[in-house]
C-alpha cells in the first residue's frame, strides 16, 4: 500500500464511504479505485485527485498534504543517477535490491536522514 493509498483508504472508511459507493460517484471502477488504495496503480492524475479531494470534502492544508502524499506515492520508483558519482549510482541499486528487507525501524531512520 503507497501512503497515499493508505491515507485515502483511512478518510473513506472514517466517513463510511464503501470502495464500490466512492468509486461510483467518482465515476471510476471500483478494481481502479482498489488498486490505487492498494498501490498497484501509479499516481492519481491531478483532475482525479480533485475530485478525491472534493468528494471527502478535504479542504486547504488537509488537501496540500493529500496532494504531497499521491506525489510521493508512484509504487515503481526510477532512479536516474546518471551524471552522479559511482557510489550514488551504488546507493540507489543497493537501495532497490534491499528495501523489501528493511523493517519499519530502520525505515523511518533513513527518511529521516533524507529529510535532514
């Protein structure tokens, strides 16, 4: 599940939203509207987004962070690290190959190094 996915699945479910009811009303299907909660599906384009954000009457700051969160949310990352130092390059493949085995520990100990 991407964050977004997660986030979105949270505010349906506060709100007593079925999968099938949002995804009628949103005029998607609800296997697509499954598969973005479940990140098997890249990003929600930006006009979907707003319908999403409209339809859970999310507003303001609550709708930025949404918005941030489908930004960050695409479950087939790439890594263009040409042009950047052999050990970056080293960094993003270590990186691909291991994260299924890092724990949420350690995890949330690297976004934050990231995020300085």
């Amino acid at each position: 599940m991407t964050p977004f996915g997660a986030r979105m699945r949270s505010l349906r479910q506060a709100r007593g939203i079925t999968l099938k009811q949002m995804a009628a009303d949103l005029g998607v299907s609800s296997a697509y509207l499954s598969a973005l909660e479940h990140g098997h599906r890249g990003r929600p384009s930006w006009l979907l987004l707003q319908r999403i954000c409209g339809y859970l009457n999310i507003i303001w700051d609550d709708a930025d962070a949404l918005a941030d969160l489908a930004r960050l949310s695409h479950p087939r990352v790439t890594i263009d690290t040409a042009g950047l130092s052999p050990r970056a390059t080293l960094l993003a493949n270590e990186l691909g190959r291991r994260i299924d085995k890092l724990d949420e520990t350690r995890l949330e100990q690297m976004l934050k190094l990231l995020r300085g």
